[in-house]
C-alpha cells in the first residue's frame, strides 16, 4: 500500500500534545508518510518505538493497535489481491 501526502502541520512535534487524539496521531502519520513508502514498513517501526510506551499510557496503547490493525489489513488486502490471480 503506497500513501502519502506532505503536510508540514503534522511533521512538526510542537503541533503535536498531550491532548492530541490517538487518530488524529495516526491519521496525520499516514498522511506526511512520502509516495512510494512501504507503509508496513513504515507502520512496524512505529510499532517498536511504542512498545516501551503500549503499556503505561492508554493514547500510545490506542496508537499501537491502529498500527497493528494497518498492518493486519494491508496483510489481507495482499492475501486477497494474491487469491484473484487467474492461474
């Protein structure tokens, strides 16, 4: 899955608080995430910075499910788009 979008709000850490939403954390990483990013790639990264994180506080435990749920679904998008090709 490719995505991505450059927006300079979300790439700054200062626009980024406390009391900033889980999804909108998430949201705003896919979006600055540059064309042509292996977004798995990108998402299991993310996963292993949380991990220390997941745990103790319940916005970085939400972000980490959202990262393991875009990963499960780009897994079975792939799994699905394998199963239509006509042998």
């Amino acid at each position: 899955m490719i995505l991505g979008a450059n927006t300079n709000q979300y790439n700054n850490p200062q626009s980024v608080n406390a009391a900033t939403v889980p999804e909108d954390v998430f949201f705003a990483w896919l979006l600055s995430r540059p064309r042509g990013t292996n977004i798995v790639a990108a998402a299991s990264q993310e996963i292993i910075k949380l991990e220390a994180y997941a745990g103790k506080h319940a916005g970085a435990k939400r972000l980490h499910e959202l990262f393991c749920a875009l990963i499960e679904g780009s897994q079975r998008l792939e799994l699905s788009s394998a199963s239509r090709v006509p042998q």
